[in-house]
C-alpha cells in the first residue's frame, strides 16, 4: 500500500494461481507464513478451518460445506487459508500461533477447481495431462486420470463408484471456487443430447455423495449470495445450494462486526501506540458529548449523549485509525450495491485512499467519510470501482467538489476567511465529500442519503464546531449544482439541483430588469388607489394644483442625503414653488424590505426563464412542478415583502411656534397590523388622524373667514385655500368640500350661488335669485369652479330679500378678497385669514381708526351660541393686533353631538391652537 500498488489483485484472491504457484501472484498469497501473518481469523473462518481439520483427521462433522457471501466477503480468502493450512501447516501455525489446537490430518492430497481458470471449451494441461471436464481436472490432479480417462473424452459425468476411487482412502481435500461460473459457460456446448452444463451439474452432486462416504474427505464450495449476483443463473445457484442442507453447513466467514479487523489487518503492519488510539477516541467522544449535550432538553436526552459519545470512544478504539462511521456506510450502505464487493472492495479502496493521504503528509486523528481525497485519481477510481456510475457521477464529483471553481471550494473560502484553521480543515469540500459517499446504497427500509444528524457526527474533528458544519452545509444547498435536500437527506444526483440551476438563471438578470418588475408588482397592489404618486424621481413626478391629496411612494433607492423631503414639499416642476403643499405626504422605503423583494422577483423571474426552456433541460415532471412551486412561492415573498416595503409616511403640518412654515410629522407604518391588509390601506390609516374624508359646517366657516369685512368667496378660491394652507384642514379629495357646502347650506350656515360677475375686488351674484340659502343641496350639486360662490349668511339673506324687496340703490362695490395664489404661496401675510383684516367686501367700510389709545383691556363675557359669531370677529381683531393677548376660554356645551364632529369641529382647532388644554365630554 506504502508503494501504491492498489490494483484488485492485490486485494482478491486466486485460488488456483496460488495452487498452482503461478508467476505475478501476490506472495501475500502465495506464501503460508505471510498469507496468515496478513489475515485477521474471524470467528467463522477459525470455526470452518477446525471443522475442516477435523473431517480430514477422521472426525465427525460436515463433508462438505458452502461458502455463501456476497462479492469480496472472504470466500475465496477462506478457500485460500484451507489450501494453506492443508499443504504447509507448520509455516501456517508459525504465522498464526491460534491454528496450533486444529487438528492436524497429516499429509493430505489436495484439488482446486476454479469456475475462473477452467474453461469447457479449452483443454487444461497444467498437470501435464491434457483433461476437458471437471472430473478430468479432479483426476489428474490427484494422479488417478487413468480411472477416468474416457469419461474425460466423451464428456460424460461419471458415478459414485468411479469418484470414490479416485478419492482414495487418504485425506482428501477438494476446494470448488465459483463452480456457477463454470457450469453457466458449459450449459451452452451440446453433449448428445444434453449438454456439458448439466452434464458438470451431474457430476458436482455425485462428487458430493462420493466425498460424504469418505471418512476423511472434504469438499468446500463458494457461491454468490444473491440472485442479483448470480447474474440471472436462479435456477442454477438454487440447484448448486441445495447440494448442502444442513443449515451449519452453510458458512460465512466474515461478520459484519469483524470487516474492520480484516482491514485493520491487511492494511496496517501495525497500529502505533495504544495511548494515541484512546486519546483520539476520547477526543471524539468528548466532542460528540458535547455537542449532543448543547441541544439536549431533557434528562433522557441528556443520559443518551452519554451513551452515544461512549459508545463511539469504543467504536474508535476497534476501528482506529478509521472513523467507524466511514466502515459502517460502506458495510451497509455500498452493501446494497451490485457492484460492491465487501471485504474485498472496502480493501482495494481504502488501501487507495490511505495511500493518498500518506503521500499528502495528511495529519487527521483518523480517517473518516470527509477525508476521502477525491483530487486522487486511484482514489476516485477505487470509489467509482464500488459503487459503480462512473459515467454518471464523473461530472457531478468535478462540477461540486473536485475542480477549481467547484461550490465546495467556494465554501472553503468563504468559511475559512477569518479563521486560518477553519481553512485548513477545508469544511465545505469535507461536507460535501461525505455527502458523496452517502449518497450511493443506503440501509434496509431508508432511503438513499444522509441525515444532518449523522452527517455532522461523521465530519466533526476535533477544533470544528457543529455550527460550522450546519453553515457549510447551508452554503452548500447555494452553491452545490447537483446537491438535493430529499426527505431531510442530504444527496448528490446527476440531475442538477433546481435551486442552484434557479439562482445561476437568476444571476444572469440585469438589475432593471428586476426592478422594472418589482414596480409592476407595486402597481398592482396600488391599482385602483387615487391619488397615488409612484417612484417620482424629482419633486415635478408629483402633480401639483389638483384638488386630491398626494401619496408620493418615493423610490426603493431613495435617500434624504440625496432628494431632501423638502425638495418635493416645496418645489413642483421646474424648480417652481408647489402651491398644493397641504396636500401631499410622502411614503418613505424600507431598504431590506425592498432588498427582499426584489430578490423574490429575481427568484420568481429565473425560475419562469427555466420553465420556459423546460425542453432544453430535460426536466422531468416532478422538476416541472418544482419550478412552478418555486415560482410560486417567490410570487408570495415578493407580495409580501412589497406589502411592508415602506416603513413610514411623512406628512407637513403647520409649524406651532412660527418658526418655520411646517415641520414633518412621521407615521411609523411597521407598528401597524399588516395582515390581510393591503399597503396603501395602511398608509391611510396611518394619515386617517391627519387627512379626513369630511369637515363640518362649523369648521369651513371658521376657516372661510367670511363675515361683514368678506361676504363672498368663489368656491375655487376656497378649494386652493384647503390645498395650500397648512391651517386648513387636509382632505382627501374636493368632493369633501363640496360636501360640507351644501350641508353649510341646508343649515343656513353659509349660502351658495354659481353665476357671478365681477372682478376679484368686486365679486357679487350675477342673480340674486339663484342664491341658495336654507335649502336642502346636495353635495353632487355643488359646482367648485371658479364661476360658484359662497356667501356669509347674513349677505345671503340680504341677496334674497333684495329679490323680493327691490333696493332702489345700485349693490355696493365688493371690496377685494385676499389672493391665496398671488405672490408667494406660503407668506403669512397671504393667508386668508391674515387677508380678511381691512377687506370690504359687499360694502362694508373699513374702520376708521381712533384719536386716543387703550393700553390694556380686559374682558370678561358669557356669549350663547347666537354670538358666537361675533366672538369670532372679536377673536380675529385680537389676532391681527401688534400686542400681546391672551384669551382663557371656557367652552360648556350641551346636546347630542357626533363624536368624529365635536372632534373636528371644535377640539381639533383648539389643539392647533395650544397645548395646554383640557377636555372632559360625556
């Protein structure tokens, strides 16, 4: 092995070239004293070489016994070990000191007869004597040819009488080595009319009746274990098992328990120092201890770690320097295999990697399922020799494992990055090398694969820990291109792994292409919204002087460094000053929701490419279904993650202290109950304290401003007002405002007319006649343009009582009426309700002022509610004033009042106004 010559024949024994000293035999084989110095006796091979012993010595017991064990199970080893121990005893005990106490039969006469070297059609002459049959062969090597001579020439099986004499009376020992072979290859040359098949199967069973009346006589035959191995000959192996019936006398030389030994043994001169066996030993079950105990939640948990980590320290110490792992799936996983040959197979393979590993200076405690070094060609031959579909596994074995740009490299490094040890230890190409022994065979009632459980127990050495396998392994299920996750097994096959062939797909996507559907999906889910601006990429994306409240859902990449909020409150299009400032919030990206998205989409888009082209990749129709499950899914992540792709909503609101023309108020959409409900939902219930659907009467009044210095308003004027200022309440949309008018009309709160003339400083009812005042108006009536007005109520009255009282004097000339638009959309001095001081409209005269000054005033009042009018007035004088004032105010008000009104209407404008408020209702 220390040389490298790994060929099978030095690991499978020829019986009749070592019979026969034939040049090229291995002298392990050849020579007595070194055959037995190589072999490990099992229990069965020691019971079966005294029991054999015995009969030749005149003993009881069994004539003629049968070798039964599947491919390299130590039949021809055995065979061997009889024709040794027969022919050179002294050289065999001398070797091996336990075959003293056999009994020894003296000088015995001895013939081999290989199913392998005879041929039924070629003469046989190495005895010097040119035979033709089985029985020729017998004859002439036990010097009796003469007997049987024309039984040799016509191929005629002969009788019992003819056997025995050729037998003779001295210890006889026939040894018949893959006798199935042999009778197969002659059942097709005619024999009259039979043929030299049956003919050899005639004489097989009268050899066996001759050598059961001999006294001292033995015949010991080899057959395959299985049908499978019998190479569809069923009838043939049935017969040949039937010679024997006894059930002792059918053997089978080696015990699962006992193929480590025989390894030990051939492999190994010798096993170093004891101490180091049982220091390795106690450091993997020290690890393996440790490692179960971390995840043990129970007593009984706990008490099986123990027993598990103490029964692996005496599995080591029986199969060191081999992880017993790595002989228990090559027993009884590649077992199961046709083309596995037991003893024989687990010889040539591991002498094969041992051999690789010594010229490589390998320093592993022991060698296990993940030290296998693929790179070697005899060791991938010797692995390929086993387990068969080499043609198959060839390009799976390079593309994940053994070239250079294989996945478990990539692993490698990337585990390896920071840790020089981890490194060395190369834990990807380690999985995955122990991945690939375990995904060939697999145990009775399992199916092929490796659980993670066993998996890391067979990979761990000391100084790696559990985590680092399971993140291997998770690297792994990325890069592997043929590695599949089955039924909680890990296994390659040489159909590519769809999730690897999906990201590879997804890899080749260019990123706006991803995007471009990542905004289809997030117009999908936005369809049907109103007001809704998406991705804008500069402050003009949002529209600007419609009467709707904005939604701008600002791009993925957005960030403020880059596009201040203010840039989009402030500017429209063109770097020109946005007038509807009041109506606008901005949505703002959550970068990781966003991330997963389109990851999804990238996922989703991959594997529908792959569909597509299903034909190219032969996929099969569980494949199929795969990607459309695959696909699937990726749909519902992308749904999902776009669901919570934005994380708040900025909102501008009226700054309190003055200070500045609006501060951001910010919503936290994460706090909000996601499930079953859709983005922009959210968003609205987010805004639902600060945007409202409706406004009161009492509310549009108040901030209408109208009154004896402004009697009328147009309705377009009041529609700019609520989108621009912040001290207007924020709609969702003018229809709200349309709403409240005709409800401020019914109620005599306000009047409304449509048709005026008129300048802006001269506004009045083109007919006072259509002026409409206490009356029911619908909402769905009310015209918002600019030739439609409303009028304080009281110039209302006055418009329709000069219809029925004709006003000999001409209608005063309406003073003008603030202009929210003109200049500087945001001036104070702009506002309305800065602009009703001094105005007026419908006649009114400005107030003159007056010769003497008051300092200070203070008043105390109760005021009803037909007053609170004029408390108003009152209020906006003492507003538009230089000096300092103050106003307490106690509200007592009694009647049945909607909640969501009694909100709007009156204590929300309080809380604009100050903080220091109290409220109680009932």
């Amino acid at each position: 092995m220390a040389a490298g010559v790994l060929d099978m024949g030095t690991y499978a024994a020829n019986l009749a070239g070592v019979f026969r000293g034939r040049a090229g035999i291995a002298p392990v084989y050849t020579d007595a004293g070194k055959f037995y110095r190589a072999t490990y006796l099992t229990v069965k091979m020691k019971e079966l070489l005294e029991d054999v012993m015995d009969v030749l010595a005149g003993g009881t017991g069994s004539h003629v016994l049968q070798l039964r064990t599947p491919f390299g199970g130590g039949k021809t080893h055995s065979l061997v070990a009889l024709l040794h121990l027969a022919r050179d005893r002294a050289a065999a005990v001398a070797a091996c000191p336990d075959l003293k106490e056999l009994a020894d039969p003296g000088d015995v006469q001895i013939a081999v007869l290989s199913g392998e070297e005879l041929d039924p059609l070629s003469p046989m002459r190495a005895t010097g004597i040119e035979t033709h049959t089985l029985w020729g062969e017998l004859a002439a090597q036990l010097g009796r040819y003469e007997l049987i001579e024309e039984h040799d020439r016509t191929g005629s099986a002969p009788g019992g009488d003819v056997l025995r004499q050729i037998l003779g009376d001295k210890p006889t020992l026939v040894l018949l080595d893959e006798v199935l072979v042999f009778v197969e290859k002659a059942l097709a040359i005619p024999r009259g009319e039979s043929t030299a098949g049956r003919q050899a199967m005639l004489f097989v069973q009268a050899l066996t009746e001759a050598i059961s009346a001999q006294p001292r006589a033995a015949m010991v035959y080899s057959l395959q274990a299985s049908v499978g191995e019998a190479v569809g000959a069923e009838g043939l192996l049935s017969d040949l098992d039937k010679l024997v019936t006894r059930v002792d006398a059918k053997r089978e030389p080696v015990a699962d328990d006992e193929v480590l030994r025989v390894v030990q043994r051939r492999l190994f001169a010798e096993l170093g120092d004891e101490s180091v066996h049982h220091e390795v030993a106690r450091a993997y079950s020290q690890l393996l201890r440790k490692q179960l105990l971390a995840a043990a939640e129970t007593g009984d948990a706990r008490r099986e770690a123990d027993v598990a980590a103490d029964t692996l320290e005496q599995r080591i110490l029986a199969a060191y320097p081999f992880h017993p792992d790595l002989l228990d799936l090559m027993y009884h996983r590649w077992g199961s295999l046709p083309s596995y040959q037991r003893t024989r197979g687990a010889l040539q393979f591991l002498a094969a990697v041992v051999n690789a590993l010594w010229r490589s200076g390998a320093r592993s405690p022991l060698i296990g399922p993940g030290d296998i070094d693929f790179t070697d060609e005899a060791s991938r031959g010797a692995f390929f020799g086993q387990v068969g579909e080499r043609e198959r596994y060839t390009s799976v074995l390079s593309s994940d494992i053994t070239s250079a740009g294989a996945g478990a490299g990539t692993v490698d490094r990337h585990l390896g990055a920071n840790s020089p040890m981890i490194e060395q230890l190369r834990v990807g190409t380690r999985v995955a090398t122990a991945i690939m022994l375990y995904s060939f065979g697999a145990r009775d009632g399992e199916d092929r694969g490796v659980l993670e459980t066993d998996l890391v127990r067979s990979v761990l050495v000391p100084g790696l820990d559990r985590n680092v396998v399971i993140a291997a392994l998770h690297d792994l299920r990325d890069e592997e291109l043929y590695l599949h996750y089955t039924g909680r097994r890990y296994r390659f096959e040489p159909t590519p792994n769809l999730t690897k062939l999906v990201r590879d797909e997804a890899n080749k996507l260019d990123s706006s292409e991803v995007l471009a559907e990542v905004r289809a999906a997030l117009e999908l889910q936005l369809r049907g919204s109103k007001g809704v601006a998406l991705w804008p990429s500069e402050s003009g994306g949002i529209s600007d002087e419609q009467p709707l409240f904005t939604v701008a859902y600002l791009h993925p990449d957005w960030s403020e460094d880059r596009d201040p909020l203010a840039k989009f409150i402030e500017y429209s299009g063109k770097g020109g000053p946005r007038r509807y400032r009041n109506g606008l919030a901005l949505v703002l990206p959550d970068k990781a929701q966003f991330d997963q998205a389109r990851h999804a989409i990238r996922m989703r888009l991959a594997a529908d490419s792959l569909l597509a082209r299903a034909a190219n990749y032969n996929f099969s129709p569980e494949q199929a279904e795969e990607l459309r499950e695959k696909s699937g899914n990726a749909r519902r992540e992308a749904s999902a993650a776009l669901g919570s792709a934005y994380s708040a909503v900025a909102l501008p609101t009226r700054s309190r202290n003055g200070d500045a023309p609006y501060v951001l108020e910010t919503f936290d959409l994460r706090t909000m109950l996601a499930a079953g409900r859709a983005l922009h939902e959210r968003v609205v219930e987010a805004l639902s304290q600060r945007v409202f659907s409706s406004v009161t009467p009492a509310k549009l009044v108040a901030l209408s401003g109208l009154g004896p210095e402004r009697k009328i308003i147009t309705c377009a004027e009041l529609v700019d007002w609520f989108y621009s200022y912040y001290e207007f309440t924020k709609l969702w949309d003018k229809q709200a405002i349309a709403s409240v008018i005709a409800k401020a009309v019914t109620s005599s709160e306000l009047g409304y007319v449509v048709g005026l003339v008129g300048g802006p400083d001269s506004l009045a009812p083109r007919d006072p006649q259509q002026v409409r005042f206490g009356e029911r108006l619908l909402g769905e009536e009310t015209d918002l343009s600019e030739d439609a007005a409303i009028l304080w109520h009281d110039y209302a009255r006055e418009c329709l009582q000069s219809v029925t009282e004709p006003d000999p004097e001409p209608d005063p000339e309406p003073q003008p009426a603030p202009n929210p638009g003109g200049g500087k959309p945001h001036d104070s001095a702009s506002s309305p309700a800065a602009a009703s001081q001094g105005s007026t409209t419908g006649g009114a005269k400005p107030a003159s002022g007056a010769s003497d000054r008051v300092r200070v005033a203070d008043i105390d009042a109760i005021i009803d509610k037909p007053g609170l009018f004029d408390l108003g007035r009152a209020l906006a004088w003492c507003r538009d004033q230089q000096g300092t004032v103050r106003v307490q105010v106690r509200i007592h008000v009694e009647g049945e009042f909607d909640r969501v009104s009694l909100r709007n209407g009156l204590i929300e404008p309080l809380e604009e106004a100050t903080h220091d408020l109290d409220v109680r209702t009932e």
